[in-house]
C-alpha cells in the first residue's frame, strides 16, 4: 500500500460530516439510505409499511462485551444506530453483560471464554464511551439509550425462563439455524446453544417495557433475530397477519479488494480504542485502503452525502495519485472516533512522518513519537551501538537482524544513513532518536526516564 504522503489537494481536514443527505425526513427515509449505502442486506416484510407510517422507531443492536474496546468491526452496528437516530428513531445499544457471560456462536468455530462480572462491568463501561462519540445520548424522544442485559437476566430463574421461553422453541426450529449448523460438527455446548433464546428474551423484554419494535444486526445474526420475532409473536397477543416486531440484517463486511477489512498490516485488530491503537495508526488505517474499497468504505463509514462522495469518486479515478477520497475518509472517521484534535495531530505528523527531509526538533519529534507509538531505550545501550539498542529496544526482532538492515545501507538515524552496526547513535536534544528503516518505516525513540 502506498504510505507516502501524496500530492495534490489535501480537503481531509474537514470536520467530520454531521449533516443528513438531502434525503425523506423521518423513519421513512431510512431504507433507501441504508439501500443507496449498500449495506442492507435483508428486512422482515412489514418493516417498510411500518417505516413508511413516519412515527419514530425504536431500533437496539447488541454489542458482546467481551473485550474492553470495540474495533473497526463494529463501524457497521455503530452506523446502524447512527442512521436510525438521525431518521428520527430512538437507537438502543445494548451490552450483553449477561449474554457476555455465554457466548454467542454465530460466526465462531470455538468457544467463547466466560468472564466473570467486574471484568465484563469495566468492559460495559468503556464501550458506552466508545459509543458516545457516535450516538447522542442527551435526554429527549430519540435520544440513546444504553441498556445492559445483565439487568434482567441476572435475576431471572432457570425455571421461569424455561417455562416462559424455552417452551415456546422445538429442538428442531433451534437446529435449522445456520449459527447452530455450523457449530454441530466441531462441537457446541449447551451453554452456546442456549443463546439464541437468551437473545430471544433481550428483544421481547424490551419490546415489552420499552417498546423496542426493531433489531438489527449483521446477517449472521438473522437466525437470532427471527428468534426473538418468534418469541414476541407468541407472548405480545398479536392476531393472525401482524408483525408486533421487525427486524433488519446488514451485509456482512468484506473488503471489495479482497483484503482482510479490520486488521493492520502486521495483522493486528484495529481498535477504537487509543490505548490500543492510537489515533496515527487509526487514521493510517483508513489512509491506505485499497482504490477499490474507498467507494464502498464512504458509504458505509461516513456521513458525507451523495454528491460529495461521487465527486471524490471521480477525483479518485481521475488523480489516484492523490488519494483524495482515502484523506477524506481517515480523517472523518479519525475525528468521529477519537475528536478533531486527535484527527488534525495524525495528519500533521503523517506528513512529518512520510514526509523526505530529516527532523531535528524535538517538539515535533514529541508529538510523532506521542501519536505512532515509538520505542523506548536505555541510554547505557548507546554505548553498544545502534545494532545492539535497536535490537534491544524490539525495533528489530534480533541483533543479527538489524546488523544485515544495517550494513546493507537499510537504516539512517537523525538523518544520516547507517552502515557501521556498532556506530554510537548520538541522540537529538540528547533523548531522540529518528529512525528510519527501509523506505516505508520510521520509529521515533525516547530515552527512558
């Protein structure tokens, strides 16, 4: 991928897109976004008559607390509530702090691990702040609400739940579905396979008291979806012909180029969360996606309207060069995800970062190693040479490793390329070190206190 910063027209600066398209106001309107978008993938039958009616809706995707971040992953479910608020209907996230205690096995071959209460309460924690640079969660009648299934399903007993659940689902109607089919073969406990009706519970609890009329989630949460339609059918009292509930699949992501969508390129998950990955690599992320899949990503990932994202489209095709659509897109979703602050620091230090000429002064040498990552040295292994502290430092894997990088002429620090490994480095302000290795890596290092 290409890492250099390009030429031409740089308009990523731009504050991330909070206006609607020209599009229906209303609940109405929200089918045909999510269909020009390319990101629907599959409806209940009566939810376009019920979203043609124009009253709000009030919609709920799950997010499995499992981890105390959210990744690029769940940009699809985000923007799913995201779309439904600015529709005009109310978005519910919920965290399953109780279902997070099973596991769901759609989309897994092996079991989930369980964890135990106070690790999934600080995970619940941290994703209602990830969350919140999304939705809105003021107070009003489609503010966001977060809920967390554990609330109720932590006090329900067995007994009760099979009685006025599990009676109402046969072994063969759990069986058919594809979540379940593809786990049978490598095996899948009870404990999985009783997710689909806990899941089931979590839409007809809300449908009950909080008129909750919609799920929503990937199409591999489908099967779980009808599952809990089934359910509200047959506790809500609905005649004959009625849908009490509705429910909404989207597509399941995968890159048009072919490429892994969510991972690094050393093959790591790309976090919304700093501590993770910082704001730098996140906007590189999204800097570097393939020409083929900027298209798609800008519909799906950004709130820019139709005739902004055809006339990047044409620039695209038109200057690849340029990558206008890709800067567009890093530094919307940068800014959405970590603030504009966060996303105007990445650009600056990309273009410090890729740029050709050398750095000397320390500030922005500060703030490079503040957004990239950086290593960290001890000054005693100066003295060893630079093979030795870059091998120490864990910017090279071994000291065999960077004695070939560097007597092959691969290394240059503060400017001046590198060819004797035991050359002392002589640090920047006596505590930097500018490294460069190759053509499309630069590691800045910082002298340990």
């Amino acid at each position: 991928m290409v890492r250099s910063l390009p030429t031409g027209r740089d308009d990523s600066t731009r504050r991330p897109v909070t206006t609607a398209p020209e599009v229906a106001s209303g609940p109405a309107g929200l089918l045909a976004e999510l269909e020009w978008r390319g990101i629907l993938q599959e409806t209940t039958p009566g939810l376009p008559g019920r979203l043609a009616t124009g009253s709000p809706i009030t919609g709920y995707i799950g997010f499995d607390p499992t981890g105390d971040s959210l990744h690029v992953g769940h940009l699809v479910p985000i923007f799913g509530l995201l779309r439904l608020q600015r529709f005009g209907g109310r978005p519910v996230a919920l965290v399953g702090g109780g279902t997070g205690m099973i596991g769901d096995p759609s989309g897994r071959s092996t079991e989930r691990n369980l964890l135990d209460r106070e690790t999934l309460e600080a995970n619940v924690t941290a994703i209602r702040g990830q969350l919140g640079r999304f939705l809105d969660f003021a107070p009003g009648s489609n503010g966001a609400i977060l809920v967390n299934n554990l609330d109720w399903l932590g006090r329900l007993s067995l007994i009760d739940f099979l009685r006025d659940t599990g009676k109402h689902f046969t072994i063969p109607y759990m069986l058919d579905k594809e979540s379940v089919q593809a786990r049978l073969s490598r095996g899948l406990s009870f404990t999985e396979f009783s997710y689909m009706l806990l899941q089931a519970y979590d839409f007809a609890h809300m449908h009950r008291t909080m008129g909750v009329e919609l799920q929503m989630g990937g199409a591999d949460q489908w099967g779980n979806i009808t599952a809990g339609l089934e359910l509200i059918r047959r506790t809500s009292g609905a005649g004959d012909g009625v849908e009490p509930a509705h429910g909404l699949a989207y597509k399941l992501l995968l890159s048009p180029s072919g490429a892994k969508f969510g991972k690094s390129e050393s093959g790591e998950s790309v976090w919304l969360d700093a501590a993770r990955t910082s704001p730098f690599d996140f906007y590189q992320y999204w800097r570097n996606v393939d020409d083929r899949d900027v298209g798609p990503y800008l519909r799906w990932f950004t709130e820019f309207p139709r005739d902004r994202i055809e006339a990047l489209g044409a620039e695209t095709e038109a200057h690849p060069e340029a990558r206008a659509a890709q800067l567009a897109l890093a530094f919307d979703i940068t800014a959405r995800t970590h603030g504009v602050e966060a996303a105007q620091r990445a650009v600056a230090d990309s273009a410090t970062a890729f740029g050709s000429g050398p750095v000397d002064d320390p500030a922005v040498l500060a703030s490079m190693y503040g957004s990239s990552g950086g290593f960290e040295y001890d000054r005693a292994w100066l003295a060893s040479g630079t093979a030795v502290l870059l091998a120490e430092a864990g910017v090279f894997a071994s000291r065999g490793e960077a004695r070939r990088m560097i007597s092959a002429g691969g290394v240059t620090v503060n400017g001046q390329r590198v060819t004797d490994p035991d050359v002392r480095p002589e640090p920047i302000a006596g505590e930097w070190l500018d490294v460069r290795i190759g053509k499309r890596r630069r590691e800045i290092g910082h002298v340990r206190p």
